[in-house]
C-alpha cells in the first residue's frame, strides 16, 4: 500500500468534514490507551489529524482507500461510549475516536461509507468485450441524436428549393431584366 505524503492544512483541498475528535494513542500507558484531543480532516482520499486546529503539519495521515468505517461502543466504558467509531485499514492499523456527541460519530461514519462507495466506483472493471460494447453503445446514442434531430424538424421548416430567394415587397413591382 502507498504511503500518503502528509501535508500541510492548507493545501489538504477538498475538505468534505473537519472537526475536534478524540484520537485513542497507538502506545499504552501504565494506565491503559490514552484519548487525545486533534483537529480532524477529511478528503476525497484521506484522513488527516493534527494537534489542534491553527497547525500547518498534520501529526499522521492515512488513505482511506480500502479502509471500513464503523460505530464501536465497545472502545469505552464511560459515558462517551456511544461517541466512539473507529476506521481499520487492511495491512496497517485500526484507528479508533470519540466524536463530541453520538450525532458526529454517525456524522463521521456516514460520511467517510459514502467516500469509500464512491472511491469503488471510480474503479470500472474492463476487458475487451466491454470496451467494444462501451464503443457500440456510444455510436449508437449519436445515431440516436441524429435521428431525434431529423424527426423534429416539420415540413413547413425545410426550405422549399424550388421557390424564388427574393421576395417580393408590397408596392414594389419586380423590373425585368
């Protein structure tokens, strides 16, 4: 898996949803995980956290590309259990945090499911038959444009060929040549 170069604040583009979460710290302490306090940011791609909301350099960043997002009452006991969501990522680690209210931990979720749906539709699978289809299906809705085309217009609105280009304006007579 590739690893994203993390970038300052400013340039992260795309911010789909930014806020203040509680990050649970990979080392354990003698009292067990500790919950940290970071400025959250989510892309199009990846996920950002940094100390606090006025830095310039993220503290770790991850693509969430291949990861799932889920709702885990079971990270605490206390009264902020219900706040709790965490995202695993295949090959590298689970992330685990605590939103303000259970409202953002779905917020979150909701919103880092619907960039992983939309990051696997990107991907189109395509061998040689759908490639010849693809092509066919084109060629075929441009026929049918021509043709919708051709069908709208009247008879009235298709130039009679026959008729004289002048006209010929009330009061005037026609000189002859």
């Amino acid at each position: 898996l590739e690893e994203t170069i993390p970038k300052p604040l400013e340039d992260t583009g795309n911010v789909l949803k930014q806020g203040y979460l509680e990050k649970r710290s990979r080392e354990h302490s003698f009292f067990g995980s500790e919950w940290k306090k970071r400025w959250c940011v989510l892309n199009r791609q990846t996920f950002y956290y940094y100390a606090n909301e006025k830095s310039k350099q993220p503290k770790g960043s991850f693509s969430i590309s291949g990861c799932s997002a889920r709702l885990a009452a079971h990270l605490r006991k206390d009264a902020r259990r219900s706040c709790c969501f965490e995202l695993t990522c295949p090959g590298k680690r689970t992330y685990e945090f605590t939103a303000p209210s259970p409202a953002e931990a779905e917020d979150w979720v909701d919103q880092i499911q619907f960039l992983l749906k939309d990051l696997s539709s990107l991907t189109i699978p395509c061998d040689e038959e759908d490639e010849e289809e693809l092509y066919n299906d084109v060629d075929s809705s441009d026929s049918m444009n021509t043709t919708s085309h051709s069908t709208t217009l009247n008879q009235e609105e298709e130039p009679n060929l026959e008729d004289d280009i002048y006209e010929v304006l009330p009061g005037i007579s026609p000189q002859e040549p």
